[in-house]
C-alpha cells in the first residue's frame, strides 16, 4: 500500500488547499504588478527602465533561490520550508506597501521572490507526499490551475483595486492569507528528509550564474548593451563553473541522478522549450494588439484572457487524461496545437476581428493545457519520493529559465525585426514548441 494511502481526505483536502493558496499568491505576485507601473513609476518621480526591476527584481530572486531552497526542502522538510517561505512572502508584501522609495520597494520585492520560490518549490513537492501515485497527476492539475487562474485575472484583479485604491494594496491584499500558515502546519504530514548540509559556494556561484544571466537579459533593451552581453557571458561562464563544483560535490545541488533518468531530462528540456514559446508570445502580443489593431491596455488585457483561460480549464481535464495515455502523446498533442496556435496568429487577416484573436489564442491556452500536467506529472514522478523536493526544484528552475530564455529572444528579435517584430516573436514561439514537440516525443522510446 503507497505509504500516504493512510492521510485522511480531509486533512489531504485542508493540506491542498493551503499549498493552492500559496501558490496562487506566488502566481498572482508576478501578475499583478504590471498593470501599476505607470503608477508606481509617478509615485516615486522615476523613469520607467528604473521602474521595470520592481518585476525584474522578483523574478531574478526566485531564480537564484530555486535550487538552494530544493536542497534545503530535503533537509529542513518540505512543510517547513513551505511554511517559511510563505510567511516571508507575507512579510515581505507588507514591506512593499510601506516602501517609502522605489530601491527599498525593489529590495522588498527580492524578498517576496525568496519566499515565492520557497512556496513554489516545497508546493509542488508537497504533492506528491499528499497524493498517492495513482493520484498525483489530480493533485497537478490543480496546481496548474492555481498558477494559471491568478495569471488569467491577475490584470483584472489589479484593474479594480486600482479604481479604488492606490498601488500599495496590490501587496496588502496578500497578508489575510498568512493565516493559512498554522491551518497548512497543523493538516500537512510528515514528508521525507535527506540531511544535505548547504553548499555556500555552489549557492554563490549559482546566485552569480542566474543573477548576472537574468540582470544581463532584463537589461538587454534598456541600457548598454555591451554591458548586457557581459553580463550575460559571465553569467554563462559562472554557470560552467558552477556545474564543474556540482560534479565533484559529494551532494551537489543539481539533481544529476535525477538527470540520469531519461524520463526526468526529457521532460525537463521539454518544459524549457514550451516556456519559452509562452513568454515570446506573451510579451509581444501586446505589441502587436497596439500597433496593428490599435487597442487600449485594457481591451488587450482581456484579448489575452483566452490563452490562461483555456489553460486552466485543459490543465484540470488533463490531470484525468494523464492516467489513461502516456505524457508524450498528450504533450506533442499540446505543443503541436500551440504551435499552430501561434502561426495562426502570424496570419491574421489583414484587418481582424477580436473573434480572429480570441479562438486563436484559446488553442494556445488549449495546447499549453495539454502540455502542462502531464509534463509536470513526469517529470515529479520520475525519480524517488524522497527526491520530490530536487524534481520540484528543477520543474520550477525549467520554467524560469524558458522564460529567460524567451525574454532575452524578444529583446534580441525587437532590436533585430524591426516593425516586424511582433510577429517574428511568434513564429520563433512556434519553432521553440515545435522543438518541444520532438523532445516529447523522444521519451516514448525511453
């Protein structure tokens, strides 16, 4: 008998809920910002490039924390380190309201990323202690939705805060649900723990390797661009070095027993491809909505809607599909539908309508889906249960380098394209989820 068989389904039931919760903040805290730039810039008299790290910043931090915080998840305990990094999350969203200047909001935003890849990491792990085996791709597929529901509203959530209130309670807003940390503690069971004391110079180099990359790419378009590009090679050169420290580390923070499972490796290079084609799509869409259509912020916004809200109801149907058919078909099924999905969009007519964009976008949302859950439920059950927290850390660290990766082509492409670079974006998210497709598909072999 699986070895969590025996957790009451209503403690399983309280358990998820809170991981739900704290993942949808995570997911949210990422979401919601954007749309109060504008304002957050005029608050603090800065320019807008300064303006842009209050994002960069959150998500520079949880990459440098992903891999640090998997190997601390096996040592403390996931419920530990999920506790912990939700209650700095918490406190750190305080600090961002009462900021007074726009570096001390940046450097609480670095905080609030800490906590977020804590949430993220422990979360997703936490699953599959919850769930039995049979039933963990059910328990994935409510995580996709509790990321890809704040991702859909997160626009609109903000929209209406801000027609009331000012910035400040885009974070206050998170601090209610600080009061799920002792519900998660007292429901949550006990999970396996691997004693990995800390790394200090693998968790230096790999803190110089995704902070100079990252610092390199989001300050490609807005600075020197010689600058950037150094930036980005020492980042890559710190990355060499710090996977040559890994290798000869007794316990090294890279999971690289989990990357002796072709199963595991696949699905990982997978997941890197297909967030790359989501961000080359996500940030150039707005572009192309506002030169060519001539929409508002607002009416793109919503012509967004579609992709996140076809994910999060084909992310759930998934979930079920994953107990019948294998992850590769279900996957090359998703990413062929995304990668059509964006050629579509490449050939709009010349004059669209919002209904041309929207069943567009909606087979996105439906490919993306498709991919999710079962990629996800592959790549957390490939190895043991005791390495759940390093899986969980790589499916975490797979999407934040795709969406780097993604992010720096969009920089390179706009520089390059031109009034064409809208629509080169797309066609380059086709090609990244069409290579995705063909990593898919090497895992049936396997």
């Amino acid at each position: 008998m699986d070895g969590v068989e025996c957790l009451a389904a209503s403690k399983r039931r309280w358990a998820m809920l809170c991981i739900l919760l704290g993942l949808g903040l995570s997911s949210l805290g990422s979401a919601i910002v954007n749309i109060a730039l504008p304002g957050i810039s005029r608050s603090f008299a800065s320019s807008e490039a300064a303006t842009v790290w209050v994002v960069n910043a959150y998500q520079l931090s949880a990459t440098v924390c992903l891999l640090p915080i998997a190997s601390l998840a096996e040592s403390l305990g996931l419920k530990r380190v999920y506790a912990a990094g939700l209650a700095i999350f918490v406190l750190a969203s305080l600090g961002c309201a009462f900021a007074p200047t726009l570096p001390l909001l940046v450097s609480a935003r670095l905080i609030q990323g800490a906590g977020a890849a804590s949430v993220a990491v422990a979360g997703v792990a936490f699953v599959r202690v919850i769930y039995p085996d049979r039933m963990v791709s059910k328990g994935l597929a409510l995580v996709a939705l509790a990321a890809a529901i704040p991702g859909a509203l997160g626009p609109t959530i903000a929209a209406t805060i801000l027609s009331v209130a000012k910035w400040p309670w885009l974070f206050l807003v998170n601090v209610p649900f600080g009061l799920v940390i002792p519900i998660f503690i007292a429901a949550a069971p006990s999970d396996v723990r691997v004693f990995r004391p800390l790394d200090l110079v693998g968790t230096a180099l790999n803190a110089l390797a995704f902070g100079l990359f990252v610092a390199g790419v989001g300050t490609l378009g807005i600075g020197d661009r010689r600058i950037a590009t150094g930036a980005i090679a020492a980042g890559l050169a710190c990355f060499g070095l710090f996977v040559r420290q890994q290798l000869q580390h007794p316990v090294p923070m890279l999971p690289f027993d989990l990357f002796r499972i072709p199963l595991f490796t696949l699905s990982v290079w997978t997941s890197v491809c297909c967030y790359a084609a989501q961000i080359l799509a996500y940030v150039s869409l707005p572009f192309l909505f506002e030169t060519r259509m001539h929409l508002s912020a607002v009416e793109t916004g919503l012509l967004v809607t579609p992709w996140p809200f076809m994910t999060a109801i084909t992310a759930s149907i998934a979930g079920r599909l994953t107990i019948r058919y294998p992850a590769s078909v279900l996957c090359n099924v998703g990413l062929a539908l995304l990668a059509a999905g964006l050629l579509l969009m490449v050939f709009l007519p010349t004059s669209p309508s919002k209904w041309d964009v929207v069943w567009r976008l909606a087979l996105c949302g439906i490919g993306f889906g498709l991919f999710q859950t079962p990629n996800n439920t592959a790549m957390m059950t490939a190895g043991p249960r005791g390495r759940s927290g390093a899986a969980s850390g790589m499916n975490a660290a797979a999407r934040y380098v795709g969406w780097t990766l993604g992010s720096a082509l969009v920089s390179l492409i706009f520089g390059l394209g031109g009034d064409h670079g809208a629509v080169c974006c797309l066609v380059a998210g086709a090609a990244f989820a069409s290579m995705g497709a063909a990593t898919s598909s090497a895992r049936r072999f396997r």
